[in-house]
C-alpha cells in the first residue's frame, strides 16, 4: 500500500507533506548518504525543515553498490531491526533511571503514581531546582548550538540529515535533566533522538540502502516512546502515522516489532508500572458517553488545534543565540515562581494529569483544574520559546486530561454515570489526536499510560475522530476542508 503523505501542520510531522530530497527511491542501489551541513537546532518538533536551497548530500558517506538480493536485503533489515529494538530500549531504560535519578537529587522524590509530582517538596527546593537548572542547561545549550554541529530533529534525520554522536548524546541528557529538574516540557523526544541517531549508525554498518535507512530511523524513533513509556503500540504507530511516507505490511510488522522489543528491554531496566493510575473504571461504557463525545471533542478539538498552533509558534521564535543566556533562566525563574503555588505545573505534566485521573468529582475540583491547565499551557509554550527542547506529548495528555475531567463533571450534573477517570481518559485522547494529528497514535499511548479497559477504545475513538475533524475543519475552514480531509 502506498499513500500521500498530507500531514504537513502535524507538530511531530516527519516531512511536509512529500518527499524531501535525498529520501526517495533513487537511492535504493546505493549505501545511505547525509547531510551535513548547517542545520537549524533540534527542537521538539520532527517537522523541522531543511533551509531552502539546502539538499541532501550524497558524498559523505560513500558505500559502494552492494546490490543485494532481496533475501538478503530482508534479512539485513530484519537484524538491524532487532539490534535497534534492543539499544533504543536499554537507552530508554537508562534515560528514565537518570530522570528519577535527577528528581531524588534537585527535587527529594521520585515520581510514582503514588506521588507523581512534588508535592512535598519544600516550594524553597523547588524554586531553586529549576532556576539552577534552567541556567545551567543555557549555557550548555547555547555552546552546543554555537559552537559544534547542530543536532538536526527525527523529521531531519529521517530525511538524510546526520545526527553527530557526542552532540546528540549531549542534547538528550540536557533533555532529561531539565525534565527531571521540573522545567515543564515532555521527555519523549530524547529517546527518539536517541533511537534516531542509533539507526543511523547502525543501517551505515550493515551498508543498507538508503530507503531502508529511513525505515529503520523512523521505526527506531518511535521505538524510543515504546521503550521510555512501555508503549509499543503508540511507538509503533508514530513511526507509522507521522514518519512513513510508504506503508506496507512489512514496515508495520517491524515498526511493531521494533517498539515491542524496545518496551521489553527497557522493562528489564526500569520495570514496569501504570503510569496513570484511573482508579476503579466501569469498562461497561454508559449510552450517555457516546452524547459527551460530540460536544466535549468540539472543545478539546479546538483546543488542542490551538496549542499545537501555540507550540509551534514558540519553536518558530525558540531562543536560539544567545539570547537563550536570559530567556531560559526566565523560564526557570517563571516556572519557579509558579511551581510555589501550583507545584504541579513541574516536570512532563504526570502530576497535572493525574489530579484530573484520580479527583474526586466535585464543582469544587473545576477551579484547580482551570489553574493546572492555564499555568501548564502557558509555563510549557514559554519553556520552549525560551529556548529549551524538548517534548509535548505528556503536557497534551495533561490538558487533555484536565479538561476533560472538567467537561465530565459538568455533564455528570446532567447524565453522566461513568468515573471521572473515563472523562480525563476521553479528554486526553481527544486533545492529544487534535494537537498531534496523529489519532492512532495518541489513542495508544493514553490508552497504554493508563492500562485502560480494552472496551473503552470505542468511546475512545468516537471523540477522539470529533476532535480531529473539529481541527481539521477549523484550520483549513478558509482554505479547503473537503481536499484536507478527503484528498483530491
């Protein structure tokens, strides 16, 4: 099966909208070639565009012709999909005991569903660890950005770009850090990166040809969100929804196998646990959540249309020069300020969520809910303008999830008789396929995060297509909704 490639609005898009050069069929009878050259700063998006005129280059890099035959070339795609599914998870593994590592250090505690947040914290600690960090990550930012090769996002590498080693390693730690510090972004992109820069490696060692090279980027970039959450069926799916341009059985079946083993191998490491907790949930779904759906995925579709236009915006303006010397300790300095009061605004957004998750449903929630949903949006869109990298998946599941739980207690005043975690889980869905554009995949990785009932898919899916088509209707409402949604 082969298909256009249309996503080009997607924050975590592979390609705008078609093939970049240097990605497509040409090269299969040769080894796989890279650019080099300047490269605007990785963010968290994968969609980062190489500057006009720019081209992938195919000298540096020099296999000669190999032309293997097709068993052969199978068999070499299928190992290196193995060795990947294997490094990515043991990386994933180790970049999420680093995270607990650094939260017990700056913050006194680890996350856990008991206690996902720092909540305990004393608000001086709290304060001081993501000002020590945000200034410490800007100096160290801003050297590798100004001083060595760039690190290009997964959507470049997927398209040619080369991902330097040590600099690559160097901006997935400062990821982590920051995250395990308490500045408010995700940390799924370092895995990805990780994963990225693995695949590279790896298909040049075994000589692969170049649209076989892309396979393996894309798979082993979404194989890093199954290793760091335990989510093999999301990670399978980005690569699938966000990164392939084409779509066959054989490149689903290893996307899958890939993020599967990756799961595993870094559950050998962390372990394993539910990552949002939704308490006791009737999977015998009421007729009424199928009536929520449609209102509650027009809202969430709209909002997260508008925090994936936010988002992108502040990767647009991200502090890049040395400007990124006082925004984002400004950022530190903010998110401090607010974490005070409001401390769960810290980190990727698990403590946000898991207050909607597990609340009880009560007119009195709402305020806080409003409150946690307003400073995340607000701390997240200024930590990336300012200069830091990193993700949006988890802070999207957060407002997803906020207001959802604020959208459900509002209709349990009228009809509703589900849990309050089933109206967070819908929320989460519904923002979370809106913003990324990418349903398959954000259904997954809420669904697996929160180890829901298998039967709620349908409630699931049902607002999870309204808040798409809400997006999708409402971006391109000026231009042509019917082409966006239904091609030519």
């Amino acid at each position: 099966m082969r298909r256009n490639f249309l996503r080009k609005h997607s924050p975590d898009d592979g390609t705008a909208g078609s093939r970049a050069a240097g990605a497509g069929d040409a090269g299969d009878h040769a080894g796989p070639s890279f650019y080099t050259g300047d490269l605007k700063d990785a963010g968290h998006f994968d969609n980062t565009e190489l500057r006009p005129g720019q081209q992938v280059a195919d000298t540096t890099l020099d296999h000669p012709d190999t032309r293997r035959d097709g068993r052969v070339r199978i068999l070499v795609v299928i190992v290196a999909t193995v060795v990947l599914g294997l490094a990515v998870g043991a990386g994933a593994g180790l970049l999420t005991e680093l995270l607990y590592g650094i939260e017990h250090c700056f913050l006194g505690f680890v996350e856990s569903p008991d206690l996902p947040g720092p909540f305990e914290t004393d608000w001086r600690r709290r304060f001081l660890s993501v000002v020590v960090a945000a200034v410490v990550a800007a100096v160290l930012w801003y050297l590798l950005r100004t001083k060595t090769k760039k690190v290009p996002s997964v959507g470049q590498a997927f398209r040619g770009a080369l991902m330097p080693v040590w600099q690559t390693v160097v901006h997935v730690l400062l990821q982590i850090f920051i995250v395990g510090a308490g500045l408010s972004v995700g940390r799924e992109v370092a895995p990805r990166e990780l994963g990225s820069m693995f695949a590279q490696r790896v298909g040049s060692w075994l000589r692969v040809r170049e649209s076989d090279l892309h396979l393996l980027v894309a798979i082993a970039a979404g194989a890093g969100i199954g290793g760091v959450y335990n989510a093999p069926l999301a990670g399978a799916f980005f690569a699938i929804e966000i990164l392939m341009v084409d779509v066959t059985v054989g490149r689903v079946a290893l996307a899958f196998g890939c993020s599967a083993l990756a799961a595993w191998t870094a559950s050998l490491i962390k372990g394993t646990h539910t990552f949002y907790v939704m308490g006791t949930v009737d999977a015998l779904y009421s007729p009424d959540l199928m009536l929520y759906a449609v209102p509650a995925g027009i809202v969430l579709g709209l909002l997260g249309m508008w925090f994936r236009r936010g988002a992108q915006w502040a990767e647009r303006r991200k502090a890049s020069d040395r400007s990124i010397l006082w925004m984002l300790p400004l950022a530190g300095l903010v998110t401090g300020v607010v974490a005070i009061w409001v401390p769960q605004v810290m980190g990727n957004g698990r403590a946000t969520a898991q207050i909607a998750f597990s609340g009880t449903p009560t007119m009195s929630l709402i305020p806080l809910l409003l409150l946690s949903f307003v400073a995340k949006a607000l701390v997240t869109l200024f930590t990336i303008r300012s200069g830091a990298s990193g993700g949006v998946l988890t802070p999207g599941i957060a407002l997803g999830s906020s207001m959802g739980c604020i959208l459900g207690i509002l209709w349990m005043q009228l009809a509703g008789t589900n849990s309050i975690g089933v109206y967070a889980l819908m929320g989460a869905c519904a923002l979370l396929s809106a913003s990324q554009n990418a349903p398959l995949m954000a259904m997954s990785l809420v669904m697996e995060l929160t180890e829901a009932p298998l039967n709620l898919f349908i409630p699931v899916a049902w607002i999870s297509i309204v808040a798409v088509l809400t997006a999708k209707i409402t971006e391109h409402w000026h231009d042509s909704p019917a082409k966006t949604l239904l091609g030519d």
